[in-house]
C-alpha cells in the first residue's frame, strides 16, 4: 500500500491537542504489603497524531500499560484520560491489534471486518461500503470472501488491522503486533501501518522489543525501566517520516540514526 499524498497529513507528532494523559499510575497485581507493582508512577500525555513506540526488558510493564490504555485494568492508583474523560472500562475509541489476531476463524474475512459495526447496529448499507473501503485499506479485497484459517499470518493480522479501524477509534494499541511474523511479512506489515498512521492521522500506541522497529515507525520512542517499570526515556525521532519523504530506507544508514539505536539499546541492556 503506497502513500496516497505527502501533503495529506502535516506534521502529526507536533500536535499540542491532547489525546490521552496518564497521571501518576501504577498498578499492583499483588496486594499484600510487599508487593512490587508491575508499573510505578507513569505520567505519560499522547497527543493527537503521534505514533508512539514503547521498549523495554521482559517484564517491565509495556503490556501491562497498554491493558489500562485498553480498559482491560484499573490502576492502583492515578488516572487516565480520554480527551479529559477518565477511562473506566472498553468502548470503541480505543482499538486493541494483539500479537494473535482474535479473529472468528470459522467466518470469512468479510463478516469479521463487519462483526464491530453489526453490534453496534450500523445500518447495513454503510456497514457494507465500509467493509470494502478497509478491506482495500488493508489489501485484502481479494481475499474477502475467504475463511480466516484459509489466511497466513499476515493476513490475518490486515484482517484483524482492519478489524480495528473500521470502528473509527481514537487510537489503535498494538502489543507486538508483528512479533509472531517472519522477516519479510514483518516488513511488509510495518509498511502498511506506517501508510494508515500517515494516511488516516491515527494515533498509535504501539508495543515492541525491535528497536529498529521502533525507530522506523514511531515519532516517539518510550523506554521501561526492569520491573516496576517506569519510564525513563521520552525520546523524540523523526525517521518514520524520512521514509515517506524519500520512498527508501536510507535513513537507517545515517549516523543520526545509528546514534539513537545505541542510546536505546544501551538503555536496554544495561538494566
């Protein structure tokens, strides 16, 4: 899927409209009086626009961050807030991408895209040429009428991607998305999530252990701390857009580049 216009969408990361702020959460699976929190006093603010990469060790608390993001859990403590609404519980503005796509494999590609919109009752002639517009988005048109055990990995994730936008949500949470995918399909995959963040101006909330990954999507890149995590780097990048600009992956050759992936992994590693 190619970029549609360069000029289509300025310069997202820069925006100063709040999305989502995080205030001072922490969460406790355990609640006996020695228990470590999985995460410890996180203040975090998302504006509208941004992709947002979140690294760190095994453990740390990243899934655990993008479950509250989700409404899957409450915090311990502190709050988190939707265009100024605190989150309590799921709805549609937040749209979660697993790892492992939770497609009905049984039903064809179409009538997944279109499972979201039938339970909110849309009426079915939008749900219909909504279908096709995301189906196109996600490159599956020819393949719509296929069972999802019928799809490679790939494609059950740009169904699951599809999935997730057609409800229009306000940003999209993705746990390692790409992690289960082999090299190609993986690059593949982060092309076509970089043209819909581009394209569409969605927010992204995206969770990895690639580092390179993380450089070459996100305008920001958050780094966790070992367990409890805290965030212990807000690293502002800029590559996703020299991709776009200049249609290659030079970028990944400049000394720029190569300076901030030895800052993160070194921030990594020496955990």
């Amino acid at each position: 899927m190619a970029v549609e216009n360069k000029e289509k969408v300025s310069d997202y990361y820069e925006s100063t409209n709040e999305l989502i702020s995080i205030e001072n959460v922490s969460l406790v699976y355990d609640k006996s009086p020695s228990a470590i929190p999985a995460i410890d006093n996180i203040n975090i603010k998302i504006y509208n626009g941004e992709f947002i990469c979140v690294m760190g060790p095994s453990g740390c608390g990243k899934s655990s961050l993008l479950n509250i993001l989700a409404g899957f859990k409450a915090p311990t403590s502190g709050t988190v807030k939707l265009n100024q609404t605190e989150i309590k519980g799921v709805d549609s503005h937040r749209g979660v991408v697993f790892q492992h796509p939770p497609l009905y494999e049984w039903f064809s590609v179409r009538t997944n895209i279109a499972f979201g919109p039938k339970m909110k009752k849309v009426p079915k002639n939008k749900i219909k040429a909504d279908v096709e517009k995301y189906l196109e988005k996600v490159g599956l048109t020819e393949f719509a009428d296929k069972k999802v055990y019928e799809l490679s990995g790939g494609m059950k994730q740009r169904a699951a991607i599809a999935s997730v936008l057609i409800n229009n949500p306000e940003i999209l949470l993705m746990d390692e998305p790409f992690g289960a995918l082999d090299a190609l399909t993986r690059e593949q995959m982060q092309v076509l999530t970089r043209d819909i963040w581009w394209n569409t101006g969605k927010t992204i909330f995206f969770i990895t252990h690639d580092v390179d990954e993380a450089l070459i999507l996100g305008t920001r890149v958050l780094v966790m701390s070992k367990h409890p995590g805290k965030i212990i780097a807000d690293i502002p990048v800029n590559f996703t857009k020299d991709y776009i600009d200049d249609n290659s992956d030079d970028t990944r050759y400049t000394e720029n580049y190569h300076e901030k992936r030895k800052y993160i992994m070194k921030l990594i590693n020496e955990q």
